[in-house]
C-alpha cells in the first residue's frame, strides 16, 4: 500500500520498496542550486552599492552556480512528479551540503578566507546557525561578504523550520504524527492544506519578527546595514 501526498508541483509517495530516484533529486537539487544563486545577486547587489571590488567573487559564484544548477536540472527529470520517500531523505541531506559548497565560494574567492576548510566552516556554521566563526576580525570583511555571512544564518534558520515542517510529516518520522494523527491512508486532501497555510504563517511570522528588529535597532540609532545583518543572525537563532 502507498500513500501519496499531493503538493503544487511534486507528490511525496510513502513508499517501503524501491531506490531512489537519482534524476528527480538531480532536478529538485539543481532548482535549489539555481535559488542560491539568486541569494548571491542579492549580495552582489550589495557589494556594488558600497563600490567594492568583492562583487566579482559573487559574479563568479553566480556563473558557477548556475553551470552546475543548469547540467542538474538538465541531468534531471522534470517530468516525474514523484518523489519518494527516499528521494526526499537524500533532497534534504544533500542540499545542506551543496548549498555549504556553493555557498562558500564568495569567501574563498575573495580571498578573505583562502582556506577550502575554513570557507567550509564558516559558510556551514552560518546555515546551521551555530554561531562559530574562523574570523578574528569579522568588521574587516567588505559589505557584500558581511551580508553574506549572516544572510547565511537567516536562510539556515528559516530553512530548518520549512524543512521539517513542510518536508519530514510526509515521510516517516515522529513528526508525521503532528501531521497525520488525524488521518489515514491517502491524505493529501487533508495534509496538503495544513503545509501550506503553516509554511505562510511561518514566512510571515519569520520575516515580521526580522523587519521589527530592523526597526527596533534603527531606532537605537543602528545604520540600516548593521541592523539588517544584526536582524538577520538573532531572528535565525
């Protein structure tokens, strides 16, 4: 017996047997890669307000996120719309990896963080919202890297919260039963909705408490750059 959970473009199908459909997480994986690299325009965007040359490790980081989001999805199978139970697994676990690679590009090619390892770190510890930092003067970074480094933290704390919200109840898990106490076999006229209006609630929750403490810091006299980042690593934690 399967169960299938219906969502706008992808079905989750609760499945014992069976591998892991390798091109439907290459295509799923290389839409991530191709998010990231919109989050790095951002940034871009940033360091060319402020007239640094570090905008070009971001043009490089764009460049290459792109080439590889782009063989990806090309790689990929667009026109499977199902993903098991297993594909979801090996999605989440391989994003946060890719998304650590990919995302530490700006440090390491800007040469702020010549290190692969410390890059790695860095950039990891930003989207787990560790709070640990290989830097000893983190006010030296340009603009751009700065934003960077705690957009990272933002991103890792609103990405927690979706993924295991919208992503593990349609799996097995502990937390499918928040979920599916209330429902047995196909569920999706049930779940689906639920997902949904939670994931909005939580990105309006998530962003209104970022903006009021944009606001709150402004008003303590705080630049709109140093609250903007100040924002973005304590909403995260």
């Amino acid at each position: 017996m399967e169960d299938i959970y219906q969502t706008n473009s992808l079905s989750f199908k609760n499945k014992k047997d069976g591998l892991i459909n390798f091109r439907t997480v290459s295509y799923v994986l290389g839409i991530l890669v191709l998010v990231e690299a919109g989050l790095f325009a951002i940034c871009a965007g940033i360091s060319a307000i402020y007239h640094e040359s570090s905008y070009i490790c971001f043009v490089w980081a764009i460049l290459i996120n792109i080439g590889i989001g782009g063989v990806m999805i090309l790689a990929g199978n667009r026109k499977s719309n199902i993903v098991s139970r297993r594909d979801g697994y090996c999605i989440v676990s391989i994003s946060w990896i890719l998304f650590t690679l990919l995302g530490m590009l700006p440090f390491y090619l800007s040469g702020y963080i010549p290190s692969v390892t410390d890059a790695f770190f860095e950039t990891m510890s930003g989207f787990t919202t560790t709070g640990a930092t290989i830097l000893n003067d983190i006010e030296s970074l340009p603009h751009g890297l700065l934003f960077w480094r705690s957009f990272t933290q933002w991103i890792g704390g609103l990405g927690i919260v979706l993924f295991t919200i919208a992503l593990l109840p349609l799996f097995s898990g502990s937390s499918q039963q928040l979920f599916l106490s209330e429902a047995t076999g196909v569920t999706h006229d049930k779940i689906h909705p639920k997902i949904k209006v939670m994931a909005r609630y939580l990105w309006l929750i998530y962003i209104g408490l970022t903006l009021l403490e944009v606001v709150l810091l402004m008003f303590g006299g705080m630049n709109l750059f140093d609250a903007l980042c100040q924002a973005f690593a304590t909403t995260a934690t």
